[in-house]
C-alpha cells in the first residue's frame, strides 16, 4: 500500500519561495506506471483546491491556470520523493499543502493516498 | 472558470440516510468525470472514500456509497454512525487546462 509522507512546517517571508517534499513508499517512482502525483491544498477554514501534479514516470507535470509561473512539480527517483516549488508566496498562500498518489489507467482515475499535509505560512 | 457545487451542510439523524450531491457548471456529470469522493475530519487529511463514481477503496466502511444521480454524482451514506460526522469533498474530472475540481464541500452533521 502506498504511504506519503511530507517535509515539515515552513515560515515563509512574502516574495520567498518553498520547497515541500513528499516521499512515496510502497511503489517505486522508476518502476512504476499508472501513478500520478498530485498536490492540493487547503487555506485555513477553506476548503480543498487542487493545484497540480506530475507524472513520476515521464516526469511530465500539469498546473491550475492560477499557478502557471509561479509553480513547479518534480520528482527525484532515485529517492522516491516528489517536490512542490511555489514561489513568490503572499499571505493567500498559508495553508495546508497535501501530496496525494493517483492510480489511473484508460478508464480509472483513482486518488488513493494523501501526505499527512504541510502547513505553510507566510508572514513578515 | 469551471466551479463544482455541493450542498453547504445536510444534518442526518444516526442510523439514518443521507445522500451528498456534487454538480459541475460544465453540464451533467457523467462518468467520464471519474468522481472521487474524499472524507475530512477536523484536523486531520483527507481520506479517498469512492473513485470512479461508485468504486470503494478496501478501506472505506460499507455503508458508503457512490452513484450517479439527476446529472450529479452523489455519495450516499446508510446506517450514519456519529463517526460519520465530517467535511465531504468531490473531486471531478474535466480534462483541458483545468483538469481537476474539488466541490466546496458538505458538512454532514449528526444529530
């Protein structure tokens, strides 16, 4: 069974950037396809919104209109960890940031697992 | 801008029935949209209940359910335990610069 687990709280000044990381376990990023890796987050009080994601096995990533520029989704195979690079961050991006895992295939699109979730803050 | 619609928050006596909608401003959603159905609890992540419409992962309760429904995908939850009580998000499947779309959620209370 798939298991993510994320990188830490950040404090972020405005105009900075931060890096989460999600380890995957329980498949292997080179060895594996049919699996994407999503990210999503969640502001205070709010709910969920989907942000992006990558597909670990081409490397091939995709982003919500409102990210594009500021945005990049990456993986490391070696280590089996996807990466969330947002930058120029403002007060709008505090939140919880999840990875999740996405099993698919020609007629499955199926969202398993998420990280137990970052939270970001950014403040001066 | 494509926005998904749920019910802000439905209350649900225990033991009972309750069914959550999910709508797409795109048009009926259809299967094609592979709904996924998420369940939150204070503080904590999401948990994937249902994928494709009315696929269950081998973790969710039996008593959740996923359909399509009037153009909507729908989750229904029979025989509500108080554990039940929780934050739902639908998430579908659009394709093109936007590919994927959470609903805003539905509070389900019970009461």
């Amino acid at each position: 069974q798939v298991q993510l687990v994320q990188s830490g709280a950040e404090v972020k000044k405005p105009g900075a950037s931060v890096k989460v990381s999600c380890k995957a376990s329980g498949y292997s990023f080179s060895h594996s396809a049919g699996y994407y890796i999503h990210w999503v987050r969640q502001a205070p009080g709010q709910g969920l919104e989907w942000m992006g994601g990558i597909n670990p096995d081409t490397g091939d990533p995709s982003s919500a209109p409102k990210f594009h520029g500021r945005v990049t989704m990456t993986t490391d195979t070696s280590i089996n960890t996807a990466y969330m690079d947002l930058r120029r961050l403002t007060s709008d991006d505090t939140a919880i940031y999840y990875c999740a895992s996405e099993t698919f295939g020609p007629t499955k699109k199926s969202f398993d697992c998420l990280g137990q979730g970052t939270l970001v803050t950014v403040s001066s | 801008q494509t926005v998904v619609t749920q019910e802000p928050s439905l209350t649900v006596s225990p033991g009972g029935t309750v069914t959550l909608t999910c709508a797409s401003s795109t048009g009926a959603v259809t299967s094609g949209y592979y709904p996924n159905w998420f369940q939150q609890k204070p503080g904590q992540a999401p948990r994937a209940l249902i994928f494709n419409t009315d696929k269950t992962h081998s973790w969710t309760p039996a008593r959740f359910s996923g359909s399509l429904l009037g153009g909507k995908a729908a989750l229904t939850l029979s025989g509500v335990q108080p554990d039940d009580e929780a934050e739902y998000y639908c998430l579908l499947y659009h394709g093109g610069a936007q590919p994927w779309v959470f609903g805003g959620g539905t509070k389900v209370t019970v009461l």
